[in-house]
C-alpha cells in the first residue's frame, strides 16, 4: 500500500532522514519505533505532505505522492493523527469531527462514520457539545483519531498516541488502534512506548538517528536483546 525509497528529508540545512526505505502491506499495522528525536514524525511529515523529502520516492498504491500537496493526500486516502493531538480547543467535539469529514460530500456515509467512531469512543457521543479544549487529555485523543477516521482513511497514521495518557488509557487507545484496522484500516503507528507498538504490530522498524536499524515481525522484535535494551528497559 504505500512504499518510501530511499527517503531524505532536510529542515533548511540540517539532514532528519538519510535514506529510509520501508513498507506497508494493506491490513497491516506497522510500528515505527526509536528514540525522541530519531526522525519518526518527521516520517510521517514526509509521507503527508508536511515536509516533503528532498530525494527519494514516496508511493501509495502505486502513485507516487511525494511531490503531491497535503491536501490531495488527504483526498487519496491518507490521514494523519499528529503528535499531541492538535485538536480545535474552541469548537466542540461535533466541529472537530464535522472537520475530519471536510473534503466528503456523501452526507450518508458521513453518518455511518460518525455512529462508527461513537461506537469505538463512547464518551466522545456524551461530549459531543463540548468544547474540545475542556476534555482530558485521553479524550482529547479519542477525538483526535476520530477526526482522522471521519476522512474515511485507507492508510491511518498515528504519531505518538500514548503520549502524555495514563497506562489505562494507554491500553484503552492501543485496543481502539487494533480494532480499527481489524475493521480493515491499514496503519502506520509511530510511537516512543516500544512495547505497546511492538505487541500490536504485525512488522515494525527501528528508526536511530534518521536512519532503519532494524526490521522485523512485532513478536520478534520484541524478544531482540538490542531491542529490549535499549527500547523496554529489560
């Protein structure tokens, strides 16, 4: 489903990828995992758009998109649930997720998503006129998927979903990511908690200073003495 060749991305001077290639089968989910400051976000600015790389290529489904604006990435099948969520504060939660479903017009399937992502989040439909801003923090990421899942993704991406959440909430969110792709999203998970991302993934790499260390199924990672080192603190 979506493919990255030889992948450099560059703030100004300063080089953040040197070369990544990786992929992502339809079904699957696939971790990204390293330390803070690897160049795991900045993966995934690259794929959407965001910052987009200086040389190699970016294929989903075929087409090439690394030269496509963020936009039109959007409308092909890709969203993005950023690092610390980057709700709208002051609209409520409908807002948000009227947002997510901006670039649809099929007003049916817009309601069948919305009672879709109720479903998965229950307490965002007791919220719904709430202002995004006075939710907890893991409410706040319930929403920040559910927005993402109102564009209807093919390919979901998720930058750190743990962050900052209490372990319950953690485990809570790791389950909802499962049973979105068991609903048939492909995602891609980048994320610092190694052993959350590496016990859901069916493959996962290893990113070090811009660069893939390591590739693997999620199982055998997880059992890599390098690994459990320098990643699950074993």
């Amino acid at each position: 489903m979506l493919e990255l060749r030889n992948v450099c991305t560059f703030y100004g001077n300063i080089q953040a990828l040197h070369g990544i290639s990786l992929r992502i089968d339809k079904g699957e989910i696939v971790s990204l995992i390293g330390a803070n400051g690897a160049g795991k976000s900045t993966t995934l600015m690259s794929i959407c758009g965001g910052v987009p790389p200086r040389s190699g290529e970016i294929l989903f489904e075929g087409q090439p998109i690394h030269e496509v604006k963020a936009d039109k990435i959007v409308r092909m099948g890709i969203s993005q649930v950023p690092e610390g969520r980057l709700i709208f504060p002051e609209m409520t939660v409908m807002e948000n997720l009227d947002l997510g479903a901006f670039l649809r017009n099929d007003k049916d399937g817009i309601a069948q998503d919305l009672e879709y992502v109720f479903t998965l989040f229950p307490i965002l439909a007791e919220r719904r006129k709430q202002l995004g801003g006075t939710l907890s923090g893991g409410e706040q990421q319930m929403l920040a998927i559910s927005r993402a899942l109102m564009a209807r993704p093919r390919l979901l991406l998720l930058d750190e979903p743990s962050l900052g959440l209490a372990p319950i909430i953690i485990a809570q969110i790791f389950d909802i990511i499962r049973k979105v792709n068991e609903s048939g999203t492909t995602v891609f998970l980048v994320e610092q908690n190694a052993n959350q991302a590496l016990k859901i993934a069916h493959r996962a790499y290893v990113m070090e200073n811009g660069r893939i260390t390591l590739e693997d199924t999620g199982a055998a990672l997880l059992s890599n003495e390098d690994v459990k080192k320098a990643y699950l603190g074993i």
